[in-house]
C-alpha cells in the first residue's frame, strides 16, 4: 500500500471556507484527509491557523500564494508558512497580461532566485501548471520545460497539475518520469468524457490517474492533493468520492 498521503487544495472548498473556515477544516478532516494546501487562510492569522490545524490532526502542506504577494511580501509569505508548519510555497497561476515570452523569461528568473531564497529557509517553491504552458515558444519548447530547464533543480520543483497536462495533450505520468525526483506534489483531477471536458471526480473521467499514481514512489511524489476547480456536485460532494477512489486505489500500490 502506498505511504504518500492525501491533502486538498482550499480552492476547491472556497465558498465553504467563506462562510465558515474552521467547520470546513473539520470536515475535511473528518473525510480522512491528511492534509491542506492553503489558498489563504480565511481571514484567521497563521497562529490561529497552526493551533486548528493541531486540534484537528492536519498538516499543513503547501500554501498556494500569488506572483504578486511573492515578488511584493515575501518575508511574511516565509514567517507565515514557517508558523503553520508548511514546506511548500506553490506560484499557481499566472495572470494572462503576463504570459508574453518576455514574461516568461523574467519569470524563470525570479522563480530561480525566489527558490533559492525560500530554499535556505527550509521552503520548498513549486510551481503549478495549466495548460497554456503547454504553448511553444520561439525556440520551440514549452513554456513549462523552458521554466525547469530555467532553475536550478534545488530551487523550483514541479506541482504537476494532472487535467491541464491532458487537457493540452499531454501524458502527464511521462511528465512525472521526465522530472523524477522534481514531483514532490501532485494535483489530482479528473476531466469529464463528453466534449465539454469538464473537471471530473476521480475515476470517473478520462484522466489516466492510474499510471499516474504508479509512478508515485519511484518519483518521489511525497503529496497527493486533490482539486476540484469546479463541480456540479457540492465540493464536499465531489472530495468525498474522489478521495475515496484514492484511498481505493493507493491499496492497490
């Protein structure tokens, strides 16, 4: 049986964290997560959220913070994960006015440098794909092999995201393989079998999440984390059946 836990993304329960942050964190836990990749911390302070976190029996994982807050706020970016216990910092989108080449080339810059300044703080940075990095640039690479060939090995690792690299075509276990030991986290998602493509619960779609979860310890994956963008269930809903496909499954290796 596989000994990589399970976390959730945040984002997923978004609306639910809105209305009511510490009764969320407990139903997650109770849905037998292990633990939490922060999107915000829902208004309370990062003590606040390290004495939940303890009382509910969670760790916290990873934070997903914005490009912004990390060029503009990073000293409190850092205090902040150190005080919840987090050893991921994951840059998750970036905004479409920026995804011009000369962008991306300033980008892999400062995620190199970022990485190393978070690196000797004891923080791992990752970086989360959709896939428009999937897109050439005049050299004919991808943006997201243009950001891993970019940075030092030690200093950016990959958040593979596993709808957006189907989505754009790919396969992403050869992805998993092709950066061994560079996939500490992966997002777990499904996509629907129809034409709209839709973001599906686990094993429900046409994602190969098999092959996926196979590679996971000969990778190093060291957190599987589930998102749901969007659902036409309830988020809780649509955690509940995939994590429970999950745990089904990880059985299996």
């Amino acid at each position: 049986m596989s000994k990589i836990p399970i976390a959730v993304q945040m984002y997923t329960l978004r609306e639910e964290s809105a209305k009511d942050f510490t009764g969320t964190l407990r139903r997650v836990a109770e849905l037998g997560f292990d633990g939490i990749e922060f999107a915000g911390f829902g208004g309370l302070t990062a003590k606040e959220v390290k004495v939940l976190l303890d009382d509910l029996g969670l760790k916290a994982v990873s934070s997903h913070i914005p490009l912004e807050e990390l060029e503009n706020n990073l000293i409190q970016v850092i205090e902040d994960q150190k005080i919840v216990g987090s050893g991921f910092v994951v840059c998750p989108y970036i905004m479409p006015e920026r995804q011009s080449e000369e962008d991306y080339i300033a980008l892999i810059s400062f995620l190199n440098q970022t990485g190393e300044i978070l690196r000797r703080e004891g923080i791992t940075l990752c970086y989360h794909n959709h896939d428009f990095e999937l897109e050439r640039l005049s050299d004919g690479r991808t943006v997201l092999e243009a950001i891993y060939e970019g940075t030092n090995s030690e200093n950016v690792k990959a958040e593979f995201d596993i709808y957006w690299l189907t989505k754009a075509g790919e396969v992403p276990a050869e992805w998993i393989s092709r950066y061994q030991n560079r996939t500490p986290l992966i997002h777990l998602k499904d996509m629907t079998t129809d034409e709209e493509q839709f973001f599906a619960e686990l094993g429900t779609g046409v994602v190969d999440i098999e092959s996926v979860l196979r590679k996971g310890e000969e990778a190093g994956v060291q957190w599987w984390i589930i998102e749901q963008d969007a659902s036409r269930l309830t988020p809780f809903e649509s955690i509940e059946i995939s994590i429970n496909y999950l745990k089904r499954k990880l059985k299996q290796y």
